[in-house]
C-alpha cells in the first residue's frame, strides 16, 4: 500500500475510535490504539511511527525481533500478542513493553528473570478465553486467573495491568458485548479481590470495535483496517 494510502485508513481509524469514544460515554482519550503489524512491512510501521503511532502488537517473536531491529532508531512500543513458548520469553521480555497473552504460570518466572533492570517493568495483561473456544488461548476459569495474577505479582520486574481476551466470531453486536462485558466483570472481580488498579482492558479487533469501546475497552487491536489485509500465511 502507498504511504498516503496508508496514513489516510490510519487517520480514518483514529476517527472512528473517537466518535465512538464519544458515543458511547467513554471518557475522552481513554482508548488507546495499538496497531498491529503482523506480516505487514517494516517500511509500513516507519510510516505510521513518523506519523506519531507509537505501538505496534506482533503476534511472532522472531518477526519481532527482526522489525525492531530494523527500526531501532525510531521510537516504538512493541506489544507481544500472540501465543509465546517458553523459550522465547527472553526476547520477549528483552524488546516488549507490554505483554498481553500471559496464560500460563511457567512463563512468569522466566519473563521476570529476562526482563533487563535497565527497562520499566513489563507490563502484563493476563489472557482469557471467555467464550471457551477449544482453539484459543487463555484462562476460563476465575480460580485460574486469581492464581496467575498472583503469581505475577511476586516479581517486580513486572506489572500486572489488566486482561486480554479474543472472543469467539460474530457477527452479532449482541454476542460480541456480552463476551466483553463478562471479561470487564472478571477485571472488576479480580481487581477488588487483589486491593488494586488494573486499569487496562485490551480487547476489539477490526470486526467488534464498537462493542469492545461501548464495554470499556482501554486498547483495541486493530490490524485490517489499518493495513487491509495480511498476506496469506496464516
Ligand atoms: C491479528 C490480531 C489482531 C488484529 O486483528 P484485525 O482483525 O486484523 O484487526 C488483534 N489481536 C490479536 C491477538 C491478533 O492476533
């Protein structure tokens, strides 16, 4: 796509999410929009982050690497999205800011002792898989969130800050609320239970925007209709 091309659906995305910030009572910039750049190009990334788009979500740690390193002069957020093995949390924890796919209680230990003490704590949002898709993902249950929270919260070197989910596809406005109303209850519930902040909801993609803003959501993750489709490879 031309860098015009480009700028434009960013900007019309950007717009999208304030009226509907607007129109659905949200506060005023409290939804943040993290770009995702999975299989798009490093040249694509450099012309939203000259643009001012400061994060980018990666779904692959390897196609992360590579980007950062490419566009290390440029000042960028990169937010980890995707399934992570343990084996890859070094890097992760050596190039994210923020982690939004913690599932597991094994990774804890491994992202907070690669997390460098030159960088900000990583911040973490825990995964749930609310509609309860044998493909996906995350947590079901709210004994097994409750635990990694906790978990997490024995490292410095990380900040818990709030839940992620993917729901289910719909098209149903209806469906889509309820999934993302069930995730911003177990952020309330979790939230009372620990004594503390987490202020972060990351969900709404392309297809359920609207209801991921009417229910609270904190950062959506929009990919398609930033950069149209992806390249077939998944
Ligand atoms: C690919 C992906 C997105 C972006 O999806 P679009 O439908 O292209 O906006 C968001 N979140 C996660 C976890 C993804 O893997």
């Amino acid at each position: 796509m031309q860098a015009e091309a480009l700028l434009q659906r960013w900007q019309h995305v950007k717009q999208h999410i304030q009226r509907l910030t607007e129109k659905h009572q949200r506060t005023p910039n409290s939804v943040s929009l993290l770009a995702v750049s999975k299989f798009h190009s490093s040249d694509a990334i450099a012309t939203l982050a000259n643009a001012g788009q400061d994060c980018f979500g990666e779904n692959y740690v390897q196609e992360m690497l590579q980007k950062a390193s490419i566009l290390s002069e440029l000042n960028i957020d990169w937010h980890f999205i995707g399934p992570l093995q343990s084996n890859k949390c070094k890097e992760v924890a050596q190039t994210a800011s923020m982690m939004h796919s913690l599932d597991r209680i094994k990774l804890i230990p491994l992202l907070a002792e690669h997390r460098p003490a030159t960088m900000p704590p990583l911040q973490v949002c825990l995964q749930m898989n609310i509609d309860d898709e044998h493909s996906k993902a995350g947590v079901k249950r709210y004994d097994e969130l409750h635990a990694l929270a906790k978990a997490v919260l024995t490292h410095p070197q990380l900040q818990l800050c709030g839940l992620m989910t993917i729901p289910a596809p719909s098209h149903s406005f209806e469906q889509q609320s309820t999934t993302f109303a069930k995730l911003r209850q177990y952020r309330d519930q979790l939230q009372q239970d620990l004594g503390l902040p987490l202020p972060t909801l990351s969900m709404g993609m392309t297809a359920d925007l609207e209801a991921a803003i009417a229910e609270g959501a904190t950062i959506v993750r929009i990919g398609t209709d930033i950069f149209g489709p992806r390249p077939i490879k998944e």
